[in-house]
C-alpha cells in the first residue's frame, strides 16, 4: 500500500509561516535544494521516506522527525511529525547540525512546544507547505 | 488547472541562481530514488546490484543518497542495462521540469522493465506487484477525504508501448 501524505509547515501566533522564513533566509542554491527534496518527499509512500535521510530522533528529541539534507558543508535539518492528523506531516523548526548537535541547540524543546500549539489548534496554526 | 505547489514553483523559477538549482537537485533526487527503487523491485540487495557492475556495496550506497549528486553517464547507462530500462537524457524547457517535478509517481519512479512490458503487452493487464499496488492519496485541505487510485487501473487507461 503506497501513502502519500501531504506537508505542512507551522505558524506562529501572529500567523507567521516560520518555516517559509527560515527557508528564505537560506542561500538560494541551498534553498532550491530544500525545496526540490520536500516536493520530491510528498510523492513518494510516507513508509519509504526513511530511505531517502528522514530520521526518527531520539533522546531529547524522541519521536521528532528530521528530514536530512547536506548542502556543500552545511547539514540541514528539518524537524517534523506525523500529524496533527492522521496522514498529515508537519514541519515545526528548521536549523543546522554542526558537530552532532541540532543548532539552534533548543530545536527539540521548541518542536515539542509547537507540537501542542499544533495539535491545540489544528486548523489555526499549520498551513499547506509553500513550495517556493 | 495550475495547482498551487505548480504556481508556488513556477513563481520561484523568476531567479535564475534558484532554478538552476533546482533543476540539478531534482535530478538528483529523482536518480537517488530511482535506483533504489528499481534495485528493491529486483529484490536485490545492494551488493548484488554492485557485483553486476564491478562495484563496491558503498558505491551503490553512494548512488541511492540524493545528497550525492555524481552520478555520470556511465553509470546510469550500465545502470539501465542492469534493470533492462532506457534512460533518456535531454534538455527540456523548465516548464515541463515543473511538470515532471509534480506529477512523481511510483511507476514512474520504478518504471516497468523490457520484460514486464512484454507481459503487460501480451496481456493487457498489469499484473506485477508494483503496478497494481493502491496509492492513497491524502487531500490536503482535507485530511478525511482520502481518494483510492489503483495504478493497474490507470495503467490499463496509458497508451501501452508496441514492443517489437
């Protein structure tokens, strides 16, 4: 059975994509190359992602999903989860990883807080993920 | 009709450094995903698929990380000898990479072989596992409404190829 589910980003409290923000701040090269991956991920089966660098965190980040991209030497995360809904993927916090540690340092906790607002708010504080 | 994620990508295109980029991260990725999914259909593990060319296992590795982005001629037409596939290589307006970009699927991913064609010739009924395997596609706008595509149907609806 092949599922594809579609991505989300998440908005803040003054309905800020700060997913599409940080995305832009990125050097364009950089930027084409996440973007390309994330359309490239909402078409193939949900259960084969984990073969294409997406990985289920542990430790602090337990059960966070990071979507892995190198770009040059830079190490990019993306850090998702599976809802709010059933079917759904969520993109919470984007940063780098640098030395084996998730910068900024406090991507796990925030993830985990927006994770609630999420969930909270379903339908107030996810949109659509915009490609570009 | 344009799709959304279609327009999003198309307004994107306007910077040249961005489009270029993104061009060359779609093949890539594309290729990554490709390899491993036509080497999974052969249920061949990676070292099987590296013995049939003289590789190493971490090479096949290398090849299926769409993050490494080296794949040469050489290897894609060895590579489409070994899972019996063309390859088509060709310069196309960046109209038609959005095309390409959001219409992926996974016999498109994993297209049939010689020999697959053959039977599906023959028969007119696709019958291996992968194409007639459901996809369930999720509405975005509404995660309740899930729509139920059987690829052997919409296979029997494609102009099937004339093998000689």
């Amino acid at each position: 059975m092949v599922v594809v589910i579609p991505i989300f980003d998440y908005i803040d409290k003054d309905g800020i994509n700060v997913i599409r923000a940080w995305l832009d701040q990125q050097e364009t090269k950089a930027k084409a190359k996440l973007d390309a991956r994330l359309i490239t991920l909402e078409q193939i089966n949900r259960t084969e992602w984990a073969k294409y660098n997406v990985e289920v965190l542990k430790g602090d980040k337990d059960g966070l999903i990071a979507i892995k991209v190198s770009y040059r030497r830079n190490q990019y995360r993306l850090i998702g989860y599976d809802g709010p809904n059933r079917w759904e993927f969520t993109l919470l916090v984007c940063g780098k990883e640098q030395n084996n540690k998730y910068i900024p340092l406090n991507m796990g906790r925030q993830a985990f807080e927006r994770i609630a607002e999420v969930n909270a708010n379903p339908t107030g504080r996810k949109i659509r993920h915009d490609f570009g | 009709m344009i799709s959304d994620k279609e327009r999003q990508i198309i307004d994107s295109l306007a910077n040249k450094e961005y489009r270029e980029a993104l061009a060359i991260e779609h093949v890539n990725t594309t290729l990554a995903i490709q390899i491993r999914m036509m080497r999974e259909k052969h249920q061949w593990k990676q070292s099987d698929l590296a013995a049939h060319l003289g590789k190493h296992q971490e090479t096949v590795s290398q090849w299926e990380n769409p993050d490494y982005g080296r794949h040469s001629m050489t290897t894609l037409k060895a590579l489409a000898t070994a899972f019996d596939v063309a390859l088509l290589v060709k310069f196309i307006p960046f109209s038609e990479l959005v095309q390409d970009m959001v219409n992926l699927s996974e016999i498109r991913l994993s297209p049939p072989s010689f020999g697959e064609e053959q039977y599906l010739t023959s028969t007119s009924v696709a019958v291996t596992s992968n194409l007639t395997e459901d996809v369930i596609v999720i509405d975005a706008n509404n995660p309740s409404l899930v729509s139920t595509l059987n690829i052997s149907d919409k296979t029997k609806t494609r102009k099937e190829p004339v093998l000689a």
